[in-house]
C-alpha cells in the first residue's frame, strides 16, 4: 500500500494542485495583458478565480485525509517508524 501510495496517489496530488496553480498564473497573465491592451478582464479573472478554487479544494481534503487519520489514529503515509524507542530515549534522558 505505501508504494501504492507514494508512486500513484502522491503524484496524482502533486499534478493536480500544479494544473490549479497553473491555471491562476494563466488567468493572471491573460488579465494583464488583457488590461494593457484595455481589453474585457472577466476571463482572465474566472481563470484565477477557479485555479484558487482548485487549489483550496486540494488543500481541504489534504487536510481532511489528515485530520481522519489522526483522529481514528490510522497510518496513512505508510512509513514504520517505531516510536516507543524514541519516547524512551527522551524520557530517559530528561528524567536522569
């Protein structure tokens, strides 16, 4: 599951977000040129308007994935880090 994880789901994140940030520089450039040229601004403004959409939705359920995990105290990043030696370790030390 975790290389499932790190070579499919993690780089169709990546490619997503991407396309949204894309898409708002996009919006912004064409407005900018739309407006040097005194032209009609409205759809390099949706184009921003949906790439910050985009890119706050990608977000969300980052965080949403993330706040799920932790409650139900699932290991979604597939990493087996053992930390009962680093707790002991620490405490071990703080409490000579």
């Amino acid at each position: 599951m975790h290389r499932f994880v790190t070579y499919v789901i993690d780089p169709i994140i990546l490619v997503v977000f991407s396309a949204g940030f894309f898409l708002f520089m996009y919006g912004a450039v064409e407005m900018l040129i739309n407006l040097n040229k005194g032209g009609d601004t409205k759809e390099g403004k949706q184009h921003m308007i949906w790439g910050i959409v985009g890119m706050l939705i990608m977000v969300s359920v980052e965080g949403i994935i993330n706040l799920v995990a932790g409650t139900f105290g699932l290991d979604i990043s597939g990493a087996n880090v053992d930390t009962t030696t680093i707790n002991n370790s620490t405490s071990n030390t703080f409490f000579k």
